[in-house]
C-alpha cells in the first residue's frame, strides 16, 4: 500500500471525508510522526510498532565510482556519522501476520516473501496443488 491508496482508503471507509480532506489528513499526521522523529523522538503506534532514530557510526567504504567496478582499485571514502530511522513492529503486529502466515501455510500457499502479499506461482508438480487439483477434479 502506498500514499495514494491510503488516502483512498480513508475516503472510502469516511464517506464524510472528501479525498482532499482524507489527503490532507495523511500529510498532517506523517509531518507530526516526521517531524518528531527529526527532533530526536520516538513514535509509538500502540498495536502497530515503532519509530526511532538510529545512530550510524563513521566508516571507510572502497568508492566503486573511482575504481570502475572492483572494490579492491576503489578509494577509500569516510562515510560520516548519520542517523537513520528504525522500526519495531508491536506484538501484536508480529502475532497478527505470523497468525496469517500460519493460516496461509495451512492452506497451502507459499508467499515468496514475507513483505509480498501474493502468492507464488506454484509447480504442478508441487504435492499442494497436485491434491487441490485432484480434489477439484473429484468434485466436478
């Protein structure tokens, strides 16, 4: 899901809401959660998760650009110290997708990964969808 389709969703679920007020409603709300996180806060989304800063501490990396394409002819460049958001997600996130996980594999169905909501192509050869497919064929 992104951007735009969380505005529509707000809009559609709030009738009252009209798509530039469902809108301005995301903006408002990731402006607040960014720009306490900019100033050193965390953000807490109770049964959701987390946002934190993170620091990074300085390193040497080869510079890949100078050497063409062999780390070892790179420069070395210091990469300075920065801070880069973290997210924890809440229990009950974690108990709520490996809930669904567990159901998904139950039922049979691989997902390629855990952030991808569709399901893999799957094999005819996969013994899964082998007996799927015979019992559709034994119904019919």
């Amino acid at each position: 899901m992104d951007r735009s389709e969380l505005i529509s969703r707000l809009a559609a679920l709030n009738p009252q809401l009209k798509t530039k007020d469902a809108e301005l409603a995301v903006k408002v709300m990731l402006d607040a959660l960014c720009g306490n996180l900019l100033k050193g806060g965390r953000v807490e989304i109770r049964g959701f998760g987390s946002f934190s800063l993170s620091l990074v501490q300085p390193r040497q990396k080869r510079d890949l650009k100078v050497g063409g394409k062999s780390p070892k002819a790179g420069n070395k460049i210091k990469v300075p110290v920065k801070y880069v958001p973290q997210f924890k997600p809440a229990k009950e996130l974690r108990e709520r997708v490996g809930d669904s996980a567990e159901a998904q594999r139950d039922a049979g169905i691989q997902t390629a990964e855990i952030h991808s909501p569709l399901p893999i192509m799957q094999s005819p050869l996969n013994p899964v969808v082998m007996r799927n497919m015979e019992a559709t064929v034994n119904h019919v």
